[in-house]
C-alpha cells in the first residue's frame, strides 16, 4: 500500500518531469555515503505515525528521516527512486521490532515535492530557487526524541544523534 501511496505521489508530479518516466522502489539497504555511481542522494525528514507490532501501542514523530537516491537514464527516459524510510522502534517492548513509518498521504506530498525539485536541479539542470513546503504535523508530541529507538539516529542520519 505504501509504494503505491509514494508512486502516485511522484505520477501526479510527473510532468515536471520533462515526460521521463520515474519509479519508486523502496530500498531499506540504502545509506547516506554509499550511493552508486551517476546516482545523487537526497535527504529529508517530516512527521509520521508508528504502531507497535507486539502491543499495538502507537506513537508519532516528528523527526522520521528518508534518504532517496535517485538516477535518470536519458536514454531510456527512465528513472528510478530508491526511497529508505527510517524506522522507530517502541520504547515499552522488550524485544521490540523497528516499525515502518505510516506517513499522511499530504506529507508524502510534500516529501516528494521536495524530492522532485532535487531531481529537477540535479538530474535536469534546471535553477528553481530555494522553497521549504513544511510538513503537517497531526496529533500530540509527547516527550523528546527516543534516539535509541531511532534507526536514522543508529545510522547517524537523524538530525537529533548525539
């Protein structure tokens, strides 16, 4: 369902696109250091939701980070997103699996609309000037960030590791 939601959202931009024909593929074994050759990165954070798989507890944040990497081949008018959403993991189970972000259907919007204006600069050459749509934060944050629940912050993505 997720890719499906992160896929439509890149659709609906695809005309910025220069008609190429983009997909999403996500890719949990993406770093921030190691992207391929002739592929550019791109990082970005906004605010999701998170369900325990073992208590069901839910909790938000608003410090998920998403590392993209994306590459256009001109050839084939063909690119690919490679898109890693960092997970959390609950502070209360033992045990505790990390979780999948569950982001709104507006913040991932608004992630890919940040996303594209990246490719635009990198892959396109195109000067769009600087614009920072914020993401829309639902629900109640409680406490500080958990960063030993945070994959990002394990992986020194997160803008809160220490």
């Amino acid at each position: 369902m997720a890719s499906i939601l992160w896929n439509s959202a890149v659709q609906e931009r695809a005309t910025e696109l220069h008609g190429d024909s983009w997909d999403v593929v996500f890719d949990d074994s993406i770093t921030q250091h190691n992207t391929a050759s002739g592929w550019y990165h791109y990082i970005s954070g906004s605010f999701a939701g998170f369900s325990c798989s073992l208590c069901r507890r839910t909790w938000a944040s608003k410090r998920v980070q998403v590392i993209f990497h994306f590459y256009l081949n001109s050839a084939s008018n063909q690119g690919t997103i490679k898109v890693r959403r960092f997970k959390q993991k609950c502070k209360r189970c033992t045990g505790a699996r990390m979780e999948d972000p569950n982001f709104s259907v507006e913040n991932i919007d608004v992630l890919v609309e940040r996303l594209v204006t990246k490719i635009r600069v990198r892959c396109y050459l195109e000067y769009l000037g600087e614009s920072n749509r914020p993401s829309r934060f639902s629900g109640r944050m409680n406490g500080p960030h958990e960063t030993m629940h945070c994959e990002a912050c394990q992986n020194g993505v997160c803008s809160q590791a220490t």
